[in-house]
C-alpha cells in the first residue's frame, strides 16, 4: 500500500493505492503496475462486515 486517501464527497469510503510487482522464475520482475482501489471504511457502523468469520486456528 504506497497511499491512503479519504473521500471528500462520501465519508463512508476511501481509496488506496497500490503497487503489484510480478517475477518470473529467474527473478527478474517481468510486470509491475498500480492501480487505486475504492474500499469502504470501517465503521462502528459496519465493522461486523470486517471482523474474521472464522476463529484463527493456533
């Protein structure tokens, strides 16, 4: 995650941006892009939508 940003219009959400490198078997990077991502923020609101629905396993 290279940057965080809040909505100015829409409180309940924000972007990301993000960077995906992709390597081939040598090592070498052959792909690489990024790309900003729209995603909701957690809220008192809505944060059952984020909590893990499964126990973790130790």
């Amino acid at each position: 995650m290279l940057e965080v940003l809040e909505s100015k219009s829409r409180p309940d959400r924000g972007t990301i941006l993000v960077e995906t490198r992709a390597y081939n078997q040598s090592g070498q990077r052959v792909c690489s892009f990024r790309r900003r991502v729209l995603i909701p923020r957690r809220t008192a609101e809505n944060l059952e939508r984020f909590e893990p629905r499964f126990a973790k396993e130790d």
